[in-house]
C-alpha cells in the first residue's frame, strides 16, 4: 500500500521542478502574481503540494511572498543566477576544507555517510520516479546541510543559509525537463561520485582537495541549467543567457 505522504511530497516536488521551468522560462514573468487555481489545473496537481512547492519556492528566492498572501515571482538576471550558483560553491568549498583541515566530528561524519548510503540505495535503479526523486531530493539537501555542520563555524552556516536562499542556488533546486529519465539519474550519479570525493578528502584531511571538489560540485548545477534549457529559443530564455554556453 502506498505512503499518502511520501505520495504528496513527491507530487510537491514534481510541482516545484515543473514551476522552476516556467519561472525560469519567463512563462511565469518576474512581478507576476501566482494565481493558484491557473497553476493547479496548469500543472494538474492537487492544491496541497501546489502549495507545499510554493512556500518551498518563497524559501529558495524564486518568489515573494505577498502581504494580503499568495506569492509573486521575483524578479532576478541571468547574471544573479550565475553568480548565486558561484557563491554557494565559493562557500561549500571553504566549509569541506575547513572540515578536513579542523577535524570533523566523528558523529556528524557517520551522518552523512548514512545519507550518502541512503542515497546510493535511490540511485540503484536505471531511472526515478517521483517518488524516488522526491527520497533523492531530501536526502542531498540534508547532506549538505552535514557539510556545514561538518566545518564547525556558526559563521559560516549562517552565510550558507543565506546563500540557499538565492534564485536557483539551493543544493535542491534542480531545473530538469525530465527528473525520471535516465540522463536526469546520470546527472545525479556523478553527483553522487562528488559528494563520495569529498567526504572521503574531509576523512583524510587534504582541505585544498575538499574544498576543489565542491567548488567542482557546484559547477552541475551550471550544466544541469543548460541541459534543461537545450531546445529551447534563447530569446525567450534571457535568465540564462550567461549560464548557457553561447555558439
């Protein structure tokens, strides 16, 4: 018998991957009001999870949340996209050495093997459904929320809370046309070899490894961008202009 809730959180993240397009696509342009019930029988999805993808969106900074309620679309350049992306790999890159070099916390380490074993156990299978990317989904955000625990700087987890909170900088913020292909799951098994890398880098100490290997790590989410937007007229795509690679 199927889990209603691992059903509704994979519903919920299905509409948030779908509404990261359209807002990406500037079918849903910066300033827009999100009229609810239009993006309910849009993206045929019950209101609950449509719900669920708009408060998790307001959280990643694709939207505003309004005073008298409902949400607007925020408005942002395509070079704010690139250099949130850049940011958030500038700093995962200084938490994982600061982890190898400081020592990491034995407890917190075995946590985030856990989750990459967790992971690891998602991935075994040619392609995802949603339910299975909605697993992957939660499972990779709390594995790099470990990295910032992992470095032991209040200072920089703070920054690093801030910075998920740009548009399309979270380490969840995928932007794929199909999250359950196989090329979608080829993505994120490399990935997965990365967040392996660095853990192991961070066990071992070799900071200036770690800290490569996830500035590396933030890079497929620069690709991920352009390989969502492959096919599509680049006119009507001016938030990407300077992530998709020009002819």
């Amino acid at each position: 018998m199927k889990d209603p809730n691992l059903d509704s959180s994979s519903q919920a993240v299905k509409a948030q991957l779908r509404l990261r397009e359209l807002i990406l696509s500037g079918e849903l342009a910066g300033g827009s009001r999100i009229a609810e019930l239009a993006i309910v029988e849009k993206l045929g999805v019950s209101r609950t999870p449509i719900r669920s993808a708009l408060m998790r969106l307001e959280q990643e900074g694709l939207l505003d949340a309004l005073p008298n309620g409902g949400y607007a679309v925020r408005t942002f350049s395509e070079r704010d996209v690139a250099d949130a992306i850049e940011l958030r790999g500038t700093l995962e890159g200084l938490a994982a050495r600061l982890a190898a070099e400081r020592g990491a916390p034995a407890v917190v380490l075995s946590e985030a093997r856990q989750c990459l074993t967790g992971i690891d156990a998602v991935l075994d299978q040619p392609a995802l459904d949603d339910e299975a990317f909605s697993r992957y989904v939660a499972l990779n955000q709390r594995f790099h929320a470990l990295l910032a625990e992992l470095a032991g700087s209040a200072v920089l987890a703070r920054e690093l809370d801030r910075v998920v909170s740009l548009p399309f900088a979270s380490p969840s913020g995928f932007v794929v046309v199909q999250a359950n292909s196989a090329r979608a799951r080829d993505m994120l098994v490399v990935a997965q070899d990365q967040h392996r890398q660095v853990l192991e880098a961070i066990e071992q100490r070799e900071g200036a490894r770690a800290e490569a290997i996830m500035r590396e790590h933030s890079r497929l989410a620069q690709r991920n961008l352009r390989e969502a937007m492959q096919g599509h007229h680049l006119d009507r795509m001016p938030a990407v202009r300077l992530i998709r690679k020009r002819a």
